[in-house]
C-alpha cells in the first residue's frame, strides 16, 4: 500500500489532478495489450516534462516503490502490466515536437507523441520517418523505442532502432543522461542509445529522443501475388531477395487470415488460396516500373495463380490498410485473441508456416499466421477465449511448441513483440545462460534497487527446453 506521504510528495511534483489513485484509473491501467494480464497498480502518475520525471524517480528511489513508464499500452507482451504493483508513469502529456532540424534532417521529440501523428507532421514538411507498426495510430514514440517496433517497412528501411540517434533519459536514481545527438558518427564508448532502445523501461524513463529522417520515396507501386501453393509463395520471397530487390514491403497471409481480412475490409480476394504476398515497392519511378515488373515475373516463375497492380494511390493503400487490420479482424471471431511473433530466416518461412499449422492442429486449437515475409518474422495469432481454462492451456502449450520451432529452424522468440512478462521463461532459449547473466548485470549497473519495471525480461525460472529435431 503507497504510503500517504509518498502520495503527498508526487503530487506536490505535478499537481493535484496528475497523480491518481481512484479505482477507475487503476484498473484502466492495470493491463496493457496483452489478453490474460492484469494486477493493480498503487497510483498513476502523468509529469509534463524530464523535471518531473527526475524528481519522480528520487522520490520512488528512496521508498523503492516499483515504476512502470507507459505510453498508449499496446504491446502484445504483457511489457507494462505492473506486476509488483507500484506507480504507472504514463508519458503523453509529454507529447511535443521539440524541432524538426532540416540542415541535420532530424527530429527531436518528446516520447508521449503519437507515431502516426510524428509521421504526418513529418510527411507534410516533405520528409519521411519509415519505422511503421501497425498499432501507429495508438502507439507512442516511446513505447515504440521502448520495444524497438518494426513495421510493414522493416525490409527495406529497417527498424526504429535505425532511426533512433540520441536519447535523453532519467535513471532510476532520477540522475538524467543524455546519449547520442544528431551526429551520424559515434564511437565514444559503448553505445548506450542502442542498448536503451528495446530494453523495455527496464533500464531508464526515455524524456526525449531525437530520430533520423530521410527524404521520401518519389513512385511508389503495389501488388498482390496469390499462391495456391505455400511453398511457391515462400520461394518467392526467397527469389525476389535472390534477385537484388528489397522491396519496401513484403507481407504474408495464409488462408485462415485471408479469409477474415477479407470479410472485413471487404475485398473481394479468393478464398481458395493457400497464401498471399502484399508486394509495395518505392523509389524512382524507372527502378520502381522495373522491379515490380521482374517480381511479376518471379511470381509467374513460382506459379502464381493470380497477380493484380494496384491501379491507383487509393487502392494501394486500401490493401495496405487491409493487412495491417489483420489483428482487429482476427480479434472480432473470438472473445481472446493472442497474437504471437517468432522470427525464422526467410528461407524457412514455408517450413515455419506448415509447423504451426501442424501444431495448431496437433492440440486441437486456431491459429492463423501473417506477418513480414521478407525479413522472416510470422505472426501466429490464436483466436480462443480466455473462459475456456483446457483450450488457453493447449494455446499454450501450442505457442510454446511454436518458439521451439523457431529457435530449431535458425531464428528467435520474438522478432518485433519484445519479451516482456510473456517471453520472459524463453529468453534463455536464444541468448543462454551467458547471455542472461550479462543482462542482468547490465540491469545491476542501471537499475541497482530493481524498481524499473520489475519481474520483466528475466523470468524467476527459464522454461525447460525440450529440444525438436524432425530433419
């Protein structure tokens, strides 16, 4: 129980209506994201600039009271549920555009913005931010650095760990640091931007950050490729690397997903295909005209049953939009939806496919699969309900099945999702025994008391590995 006097404390640091502790706000933001995940927090407290923030966490130092920072909630990880209670800190009242430097092409923000608002106020002044998770409409930049987000243009322009070139930070201790600027060299020591971006708030309260901009694409084209073979889609993939070109988006959606995206966004597409590839590529319009046009033929090679070119801007984005709705689509069959990612190395992509379908059927339980074809990274997404204790337990059982397979086929646990509460029991799985106790002693180095976001990344027991061998 937060003691009265912490409570007098944090609301002398930003006002009497920023810090709360009614019933209604705690439940709001006792969850996050994740289905099945919830514990109370003690107070929610909302600062307006990196002061408040430092003086927070001097305050939450001394009491060793746990701190969870949060943007909008929507990682899949279960990443700011605050599992040892404590105080939510929710960033958006810090949610400015600090500068948009166009001699540096750089941007410094506060990290309560939301991404997709960063990006159009970007896109309007002519330049362009690529990093794009579906949740962009919601998410914030800091929740977005927090967990290194990826997106439907992770391929081609990579991820917000590229994009991301100095932070300003508060430790645990309420100590600020700033890492990084708006120089594109830096090799003064270790590189503590990197190391913050994906650590989960584990490690600091990002203030503010400052990003890499790009001049925009000129031409852009997209395509849909339909395959009734999974395996013809998946070479296709492989084909179009093979082939030099990377494209700025390479999606997949295998039957089940067609299916419900199709219901929802009303799109008239077969249903009789086992997988579809959303192909976008950008650029000049000479390169753009020339490699839509070898991928066609690397699609006709593969024996693709049907190929269409979107004819104009509108209708692009209407597929665009459809495959970053394949969530909200696939969450409106059942009353839980849990949407998984595992990463394998594109070449394994029809393999890692036919092994969760294989899985999905072994315990009895549904499991449709999209994601980023092009760099290897699947979404399984369970639509079930969280009533039903003997099905949620075989979703388990299935999911954990699925890591091994992806661990088996060369790849990973999670490819964009971060680790959070829900992947913590197989972080070992990847990085070892080694790897985890590095980990953790960076978090010693940082985090000394253990009150930033507590009982993520490093579960109390990793999960027994059973190993699949099916060459």
């Amino acid at each position: 129980m937060l003691e009265n006097d912490v409570k007098i404390k944090l609301r002398q640091i930003v006002g009497e209506s920023h810090f709360k502790d009614d019933m209604e706000t705690l439940v709001t933001h006792s969850y996050d994201g994740t289905p099945m995940l919830l514990q109370l927090p003690e107070g929610v407290i909302y600062p307006k600039d990196t002061a408040q923030v430092s003086a927070i966490m001097k305050v939450l130092s001394e009491h060793r009271i746990p701190l969870v920072s949060r943007g909008s909630g929507t990682n899949l990880c279960g990443g700011t549920v605050p599992v040892q209670g404590g105080i939510v800190m929710v960033m958006h009242r810090m949610n400015a555009i600090l500068e948009v430097d166009m001699q540096n092409l750089t941007a410094t923000v506060q990290p309560g913005i939301i991404t997709k608002t960063f990006i159009e106020h970007i896109e309007g002044l002519g330049l362009f931010y690529p990093p794009d998770p579906s949740s962009m409409a919601i998410s914030t930049i800091g929740g977005n650095i927090a967990e290194c987000s990826g997106g439907l243009r992770g391929l081609k322009y990579g991820t917000t760990k590229d994009y991301v070139i100095g932070l300003e930070c508060v430790l645990a201790s309420g100590e600020i640091m700033r890492t990084g600027g708006k120089l594109m060299k830096d090799v003064a020591g270790y590189d503590l931007t990197k190391l913050l971006i994906g650590s989960e708030g584990t490690l600091a309260v990002i203030t503010e950050a400052t990003l890499k901009l790009i001049p925009p694409p000129k031409y852009k084209k997209t395509m849909l490729a339909m395959f009734k073979d999974i395996y013809g889609a998946a070479r296709t993939v492989s084909a179009i690397i093979e082939n030099r070109i990377i494209p700025a988006t390479l999606e997949f959606m295998d039957n089940p997903t067609i299916r419900v995206v199709n219901d929802f966004a009303k799109l008239g597409l077969p249903l009789d295909m086992a997988a579809i590839l959303l192909i976008e590529q950008d650029g000049e319009m000479e390169t753009v005209e020339r490699d839509i046009a070898r991928i066609s033929e690397i699609c006709q090679e593969e024996q693709a049953d049907q190929i269409s070119i979107a004819s104009n801007q509108e209708e692009a984005l209407k597929l665009l939009t459809a495959r970053r709705s394949a969530f909200t689509a696939l969450a409106r069959l059942r009353p839980t939806t849990i949407l998984e990612d595992a990463t394998v190395p594109r070449s394994e992509i029809a393999e890692m496919v036919l092994q969760i379908n294989r899985i999905a059927l072994k315990y009895n339980v549904q499991i449709c699969t999209f994601g980023h074809a092009g760099d290897g990274n699947l979404h399984p997404t369970a639509t079930t309900d969280a009533r039903d204790h003997d099905e949620i337990e075989r979703v388990e059982a299935a999911f954990e099945e699925i890591f091994e397979e992806a661990i088996r086929l060369g790849g990973t646990i999670t490819g964009e999702h971060g680790v959070g509460l829900v992947k913590a029991p197989f972080l070992e799985w990847k990085v070892g025994s080694t790897g985890i106790a590095i980990m953790k002693s960076i978090k010693q180095g940082f985090d000394p008391l253990n009150i930033l976001n507590p009982g993520k990344m490093f579960a109390k027991e990793s999960r027994r590995r059973v190993v699949i061998d099916r060459v």
